[in-house]
C-alpha cells in the first residue's frame, strides 16, 4: 500500500478556542487512485485507539476488490485519528492539558463533514465505516451544530451518525454505511437497563484510569500488552501496531501511550450521543444501505441492543446483519481477516446508484 499522511484543523467549539489539529492517512494500492468509479472508505476508530490499527483490514479489502465490478472496486481509503488519540494527541497535547473534560464526538465529526464535503471528496463514492465509538462519527457529521458544555463528554462512535444529522437525505454523500460493534441506543431502552449501562461505563473509567501506562521500551510494552487481556488474543499485526503507532517518547525516559488514559476514560460516561445514534440509525437506513457487523462474543454490547439496531417494529431496517465467529467488541484488534472478507461482501452489494436516486425511489 501507498501511506500519506495529513493534518487539518478542525472547526473550533466556540470563538475563544484553539483548534484543535485532526490527524488523517490515505492510504492506496497500486493504481486505485484511478479508479473513479470506485469506492473511497472513511474510517474511524474506537475509544483507545488509533488510525493505523484498520491497516491489515485496509490492505486485505485493497486485495479481496481488485478484481471486481469497477463500482465495487476502492479507489482510496482515509482513517482518521480523534483528536485526543493517536498522532492527533501529540500534536494537540498543550490544548489538551487545558481539557480536562476531554473531546466531545460533537468535536470530531465537524471535522469528518469538513473533510467529506471538501474538494477532495468531490465526486467520491464514499462508504463510511466506524468501529464502536467510531460508528457514531459517521452519522454525526453536521458542520452546523452548535456546541455547549452538556456536549463535552460523548462516544467517538456517534460523530459517523451525527455526519447525517442535519443532512437532507437527498445530499448524502454516502453509497453504503459499515457499523462494527455500534454502541449506539435508544433513550428508552437505555433507561430500562440503567443501572447496569452505568456499571458498564463506570468499570470502563476505573479500569482505564488506573492502567499502567509507561515501559521501559517497545520491546518491554509489546512483552507486556503480549500477556495480558485483552491485547494477547489480539491479531499479532494489529498489537505490533499497538506498539509502533500508538506509544511515543516519553520525557521521564521509555514510552507511554500517546492517548493519555484521563483522555480515554473521560470519553466513556455520556451517553448522549448514544441515544442521538440511535434517531440518526432510524433516519437514514431508509435512504442508505446500512449494514452492522457484531462479535459472537458478547463482551461489552448486549444482545438485547444489537436485536434493537435492526428491530424492523421500530423503523430500522437495515441491509444486512452479520456475526464473526471467535470475536469480541474488539472485533477490529481480534479478527482482521474475517472481519475484511465480511466487509467485502458488503461492498459487493453496493450498486452504482446514488444515495440521490435511491432517496428518490
């Protein structure tokens, strides 16, 4: 693969705010750029993690299209980092010493409807796909929303929801969405497991603000994340990853992540965006192809919530739902290669018509 690396400022929150920097990779095979017809993929991540962990699924997709209908073909792939995670993090770390409250997803997907509506999309056949957190982000994208402090602490996965929000159906850039382990949910079903929802959210914040966060050295992280869960069922390329994209220099000397843990942990609590999702989920899966992928291996997302997102008695109807054997949430970390020849089929549903014609039908 062909790997360039951007860097772009996002739409500040209010008047008196920095901006803060968003970090982005293209990444092409051989002569895809030229496929015009193609499909170009916008990717983003979960909480704690980074760009470059989708490149084994990248390049797998890059291959398993290459010979297919010209429409189904990738022209580009682009995965970008949140703005407190990955390359993002370092570049924006003064900032985010003065935000102790984080980077809402209210943040993030501004800056993924800048891009999408950029003249460097003009003309792309865009199929957004989010893992977890990341699922939001693709239907959040609205450069228009109005940002207050009740907004500070939400998902990563609503900014791909949120991109529609305030879309008219017939302008939507998208040819297909790909939703992986979604967190999304409704106001009301959230409510009736309440109590057990918050559990979830306050392990995640202890667990997170309390894990070790500095080694000696690669070597010494890649030993360690190797021993213990949930990084030692990960696929090896995916940890190696891990180690090479996602830790950076330390000044006490050795390495430390370049997602600082209070910026991780103070990404889980709000659930607002989760409900926000939710309504975008019921909108837009009548005038695009939505498809959700799930683990079998329920760790985190109940199975009452995944029966939700596709629950035809509540308006989501959706293209397809699939399950990947010996997975978990972390499907993306887990399962690279079936999750790629999943996605694959995917794409190979996608027509050459436009989510225009088809909101018209």
């Amino acid at each position: 693969m062909h790997v360039q690396s951007y860097i772009f400022d996002s739409p500040p929150r209010d008047i008196s705010s920095r901006p803060l920097k968003i970090t982005a990779k293209r990444y092409t095979f051989q002569n895809s750029a030229q496929e015009v017809h193609g499909l170009t993929l916008l990717i983003t991540h979960c909480i704690g993690a980074h760009k470059e962990q989708w490149e084994p699924i990248i390049e797998r997709l890059f291959i398993l299209q290459q010979h297919r209908d010209r429409t189904q073909r990738i022209r580009e792939a682009w995965s970008f980092d949140w703005q407190n995670h990955g390359d993002a993090a370092v570049l924006n770390q003064d900032i985010l010493k003065d935000r102790p409250e984080g980077v809402s997803v209210f943040e993030w997907y501004p800056a993924i409807t800048q891009f999408v509506r950029s003249p460097m999309m003009k003309g792309h056949r865009i199929v957004p796909m989010g893992h977890s957190a990341g699922a939001a982000t693709v239907y959040v994208s609205v450069p228009s929303l109005t940002f207050t402090n009740d907004f500070m602490l939400t998902y990563l996965l609503h900014a791909s929801m949120l991109t529609t929000r305030d879309i008219p159906i017939y302008e939507l850039p998208y040819a297909a969405m790909i939703l992986i382990e979604p967190t999304i949910v409704t106001r009301e079903l959230f409510e009736l497991q309440r109590e057990d929802r918050m559990a979830s959210m306050d392990f995640a914040v202890a667990a997170t603000s309390s894990r070790r966060d500095h080694w000696p050295s690669k070597e010494k992280a890649l030993e360690y994340f190797s021993k213990r869960l949930p990084w030692s069922i990960w696929d090896p390329r995916v940890l190696r990853l891990l180690v090479t994209y996602g830790l950076q220099d330390s000044p006490q000397g050795g390495v430390t992540l370049k997602c600082h843990r209070k910026q991780e942990a103070i990404s889980y609590p709000d659930a607002e965006p989760h409900f926000e999702g939710a309504v975008q989920l019921s909108r837009i899966c009548h005038a695009l192809p939505v498809h959700i992928i799930w683990g079998t291996r329920n760790d985190l997302v109940p199975e009452f919530i995944q029966d939700s997102l596709s629950d035809v008695s509540q308006g989501c109807i959706v293209a397809s739902v699939v399950k990947i054997k010996r997975a978990g949430h972390m499907v993306v970390q887990e399962q690279p290669d079936r999750l790629a020849h999943v996605i694959s089929d995917m794409l190979n549903a996608i027509g050459s018509e436009s989510s225009v014609e088809r909101s018209k039908l």
